[in-house]
C-alpha cells in the first residue's frame, strides 16, 4: 500500500475532502445529531455541539498522518456537508481497507453515497494500491448493502452475532473486493 491520507477527491456533484473545526455546526445539523443516522452505527447521535467539536478535532488532528483517510462529502451546488465516508479498519499486511460511511437523511436515496463510495474505491485501488476493499452492515439496514453492490462490492456471507451497533449485538453482512477481481471484471 502507498499511503497518500485524505487527498482532495472529486466526483460529478461533490467534493470529497478534509473536515475542518469550521464545519462542526454542519456536522451536527446534517448528520451527526439524527437518531435516524446513527441507528445501526457504532456511535450514539451527538447530544450537542461540544461532543461533534471534539469528534471534529480528533479528525483534524488526524489529518497529517498517511494512514488516516476520513473525507466530508460536500455538495459542489450548495458547497453543504451532507455526510461522511471514511475508513474504518485497515490491515496493512494483507492491503486491506474497511470502508464506513453516513449520511443526512436529507440526502438518502439520491445516489449521492454511491458516488462517494465509488470514487473512494478507485482512489485506494488506483492510488493507494490496496488489494482488498471490504464493508459490511447490518442485516436490517439492506439499503446500504445496496450502495456496496452498486459499486462492485460482492456480498461474502453473514456473520452471526459478530458486531455491536446502536441495536445491541448484530449479524454483520460483509461485502469485499478484491484488486484481481476488480480488474478481471474491467477486462
């Protein structure tokens, strides 16, 4: 893998990039205080500003290392934070990535995290030369697993009773990638 940490990234209608202490108010109101949100993530919604500042600043001060990729999905019409994608895990032994993403409710549904995903996929496959991208979510919030397939993610299985969200202890549905399945497929 060659580490590049969180680069400026486009797509058609965003611009993934850092987040700065500037967008705590964002944070907050689009995504980060909604229950809806945070209902099968690993985190409760944030009760006040305070707790989304200090988030913010552990993300900000985490920017200068290599290994750290967590990019704010603005919107390039209103230049609005809608959400975040991020990774979660990585195994750099095996060149392996785990992706983690939310979103506003305001925005579900508009195709805008598959675009993120999409482009933060090509971005560790083309530039961080990763060998495997993986993600994985709760049985009883498909529609995520519906972005991961979207963008070329396949499903591996389901494993019983192996994570713990907002919902309590939960089967994880695991998608994975491969950079030889990857490029088999764009052949």
């Amino acid at each position: 893998m060659i580490q590049k940490g969180t680069v400026r990234l486009e797509t058609e209608r965003m611009i993934l990039r850092r987040i700065t202490n500037d967008d705590v108010q964002q944070v907050y109101d689009n995504w980060a205080s909604d229950p809806a949100v945070t209902e099968f993530l690993t985190w409760p919604p944030h009760a006040d500003t305070g707790v989304t500042e200090e988030i913010v600043k552990s993300w900000v001060d985490s920017y200068d290392r290599p290994d750290f990729y967590h990019w704010g999905m603005e919107l390039k019409s209103t230049h609005e934070l809608i959400g975040n994608i991020s990774t979660v895990g990585m195994n750099e032994q095996i060149g392996e990535v785990v992706i983690g993403y939310c979103m506003g409710t305001a925005w579900w549904h508009q195709g805008y995290m598959s675009e993120a995903l999409q482009r933060i996929m090509d971005f560790f496959f083309d530039e961080v030369q990763v060998n495997r991208i993986q993600s994985d979510h709760d049985p009883h919030n498909p529609h995520s697993g519906m972005v991961m397939q979207k963008c070329g993610l396949k499903y591996e299985g389901t494993l019983k009773q192996h994570a713990h969200n907002n919902q309590g202890i939960v089967d994880d549905c695991i998608y994975g990638l491969t950079a030889a399945e990857r490029n088999h497929a764009s052949n």
